[in-house]
C-alpha cells in the first residue's frame, strides 16, 4: 500500500492543474516508463513481445480497481468501440434509456445503429425504466458537470445497464461485476495516455457478444494467431481486445499500479475532501451525489484569472469545471479558491 502524501511526490506540474476531467497527469513511474521505451523505439532494441507485459499488468491492476476477474476485461483504444460492441448485440426494438446531455461516445453508436433511444433528466433515469427499456446507458459521473447518477436506484430497476465509468474510476469506488457492461477511457482519472480503454462484462453475457473487431491480438496465442484460419479466439473477455497501441500501455500499467496501491476509499476521501473544500471556500452547494468535479458559473473574468494564476482547468457546457484528484494538493485548492472567489457560482 501507499498512503496518499507519497503517491504525491510522483507528480511534477508546475501549474495548479484542475483539468483531470480532460486529461490526467502522468505519475513519474509512467513517464520513465514511456521515455525508456521510446528511446529503445528510437534505438532500434524495442521487441514488440515486450509490450504484453505491461498490457497484462495494466488489465490486472484495472480489475483489481474496479472489483473483477482480469479475465472479464477487455482492453482497447477507445470507449465508443466497446460501446458499439453492445450496440450491435442488443436487438433493434427495445428502448435505450440515456440522460439528457450524455456525452456522446455513449449515445451515438445507439443511435447509429438505428435503436429507440429515449433521453430523460438524469436524476429521473432510474424513475423511467419502462418494461421496454432493454438498456440503460448512462456515465457514472456527468462528464460535463460532475453529477452522480443514483447508481443504486439503477440497479434496483434489475435493468442491464451499460455504465461508462470515464469520468468516475481512479476516484469513485465502483464494483463493475454489478453491471453487465463497464467501459472506461484511461487517460483522464486513470492517468495514462490517451489511446488506453477497459471493458468488463458480465460472465453470462460474454458468449453472445459478437467480437466486431477481431483481430490477431484478440487471440488465445496472440503471437500465434498472425497469420491463416481458422478463427481462433481467446475464451476469455481477451477475445474482443484492439490490437493495442504499445507504448501507451508502458505508460498506463504504472499508473494504474500507483492508484491500486494507494486504494479506492483513500483516493474517494482525497478527492471529495478537496472537492468539497473548494466548495466551501468559494460558497458553492454541495451537490446531491458527492463528486470530485465542480462545474460553476463563472464571470467574464475568470478565463484571464485563471491564465495570470497559473490554474488549469476547462469549461464545458458553458461553465467551468474543476477536478480534484490524487495530484492535487491542499494548497492547489487554496490558490484556486482564492483567486476564483466572488467570480463562481451555482
């Protein structure tokens, strides 16, 4: 295990970064890793074998956070991927249950491929599961604005739920085998690169999803399975992995190792802590759900504030939003309270 205060000393920003939400900041271990296997690239020694190991390490450490066996998670690129995966499994007819505002990688393979979605407030979404809804599509945490979804009113629905956990593992204990589907981008909360995602399924449901993109990693002897028929997939979550973008995965096993061992309730209490400091200092609500973004209205001011203090942070949905994660500190917070206060608002 390692407590928060150490993990710390991993990080090297020299601004005050509130921008996890779009993009996490690489622990040292990680970009050492990174360096050392582009300049083997570079050098001409790289051997490409090499590169599973810290993909298996990353899988590993991943269901280790998020509560399953490695063997149910798949790896890839990108979330929108694996969410076309269950798109395409989920017969036509039934209703796609989403909230209004989801961000889009989640709603648009549904729509692409021609099902009934029906958009609801988020706060309503467990309210309106019909005997028609076959899915439920729904973000964790609100990518726009931070907001919580009642996790535990879903799943009392006994609706399939599909569950993007983008913008919540790294901070939010979630246990993925309550799900049928999990999927996750990894380079904002989980610290990597971009070009890194996890998918868990549920055991029963693995056998019928189609593996869209097989391909030769997704093997069950990848470095066996380059060349000829016949199909020869993994028996496991494996089969739907994307042939990976190797040294992104350098970069995310380390990371993902880091967050394991400091351990979910210590990286929930870090986070809310900072979140809900901020909060207070400024005079902003607490939210419903308790979460480690804060979305605010902001003045005219705050873009140019923001820039002469040296704070990191984005606007979307035409308010800024602040995130408060593991390589934020207390005097992050305070610097930003400071400078950002009488300029935000609920």
């Amino acid at each position: 295990m390692r407590s928060v205060a150490e993990a710390q000393q991993e990080f090297d920003s020299t601004v005050t970064y509130l921008n996890t939400p779009t993009f996490g900041l690489p622990p040292r271990r990680s970009w050492d890793a990174l360096q050392k296997g582009l300049a083997e690239w570079r050098g001409g020694t790289a051997n490409p074998v090499s590169y599973d190991d810290p993909l298996q390490r990353a899988r590993t450490a991943y269901g280790q956070l998020v509560g399953v066996d490695p063997q149910l998670v798949a790896v890839g690129s990108q979330v929108s991927g694996f969410v076309g995966l269950v798109a395409q499994w989920l017969p036509v007819g039934g209703e796609v249950l989403v909230a209004e505002g989801e961000f889009t990688s989640l709603t648009f393979p549904f729509f692409a491929l021609g099902h009934r979605v029906r958009e609801v407030p988020l706060e309503r979404l467990a309210d309106e599961v019909r005997p028609e809804t076959s899915l439920v599509a729904v973000s964790a945490v609100q990518s726009s604005d931070g907001r919580v979804a009642d996790l535990e009113a879903l799943r009392e629905t006994g609706v399939r739920i599909l569950l993007d956990t983008t913008q919540a593992i790294g901070w939010l204990p979630i246990d993925a085998s309550q799900y049928a589907f999990t999927a996750a981008g990894g380079y904002k909360w989980l610290l990597a690169p971009r070009g890194t995602a996890y998918f868990t399924v549920q055991p029963e449901l693995l056998d019928e999803l189609t593996p869209l993109n097989a391909n030769w990693y997704a093997g069950e002897e990848p470095w066996s399975s380059i060349y000829g028929s016949p199909l020869r997939l993994a028996a496991s979550a494996r089969r739907l992995d994307l042939s990976p973008a190797w040294h992104c995965w350098l970069a995310a096993a380390p990371a993902l190792e880091l967050l394991r061992d400091v351990g979910n309730r210590a990286l929930y209490e870090h986070s809310i802590g900072l979140a809900e400091r901020f909060r207070a200092e400024t005079g902003l609500k607490a939210p419903a759900f308790a979460s480690a973004i804060v979305s605010a209205s902001a003045d005219d001011e705050v873009p140019a504030l923001l820039e002469k203090a040296g704070i990191v942070a984005s606007f979307r949905a035409g308010r800024l939003r602040l995130g408060f994660h593991l390589s934020t500190t207390d005097q992050d917070v305070d610097h930003a309270a400071a400078v950002l206060r009488n300029h935000v608002s609920d």
